[in-house]
C-alpha cells in the first residue's frame, strides 16, 4: 500500500475533477460519452462521497496499527478530501431542499 503522494498527481486528479464538473466531454480522454439522469449523477456524486470517506476510514486505521507504508500526509490528505466533498454534498443537498421549498410555495 505504498500510496506517496506526488504534487503531479495531485494535480491531474484535481484536473480530472475540474473536468468532470464542468461537463468535458469525456471523450477526449478516451471514455465513452453516456447521458446520465439527475438521479444517476446524484447516486454517483453520493457513491463517490461514500468512497472517500471509506478510503479515509481504511488510511486511519491503517496509520493507527502501524503500517510502515502509510505515511500521516497521506491520512490527513484523504480525510481533508472526504470532509470536504461531504460539505460539498451537504451545500447541494441544502440548495435543492431550498429550490424544492420555493417552487412548492409558488402560486399558480
């Protein structure tokens, strides 16, 4: 489990990010370009969540027990991940019980 962390790593995994936000077609990158529902990006956005915070989980427990191949840098990286896309999902989630609450108070 030898995970170090380089900045080019980093930096491509935030890239990829960025462009998976945005919309880029993923195409360019050699994936297959599929259309998703609102429902399928919000279970893979939770899922992906999810997998953070597991992946958080398993690092920590790890350093706790002494594995040589994982570095504190490392747990403290993945966890600061994990907080930050729940914070995220909960900003989202907050904005859409928001935009609910205003169309059901709408006269029509």
């Amino acid at each position: 489990m030898n995970n170090t962390i380089t900045p080019d790593a980093l930096l491509a995994q935030m890239r990829a990010m960025m462009e998976k936000a945005q919309g880029t077609p993923a195409a360019q990158s050699g994936q297959s370009v599929t259309q998703n529902g609102f429902t399928d990006v919000l279970k893979q956005a939770v899922s992906a969540v999810n997998d953070q915070q597991q992946q958080a989980d398993k690092l920590a427990t790890a350093f706790q027990q002494g594995d040589p191949n994982v570095q504190m840098s490392q747990v403290m990286l993945s966890m600061q991940k994990a907080s930050v896309s729940f914070q995220a999902m909960v900003e989202v989630r907050n904005k859409l019980v928001s935009a609910y609450q205003e169309i059901m108070n709408m006269q029509v």
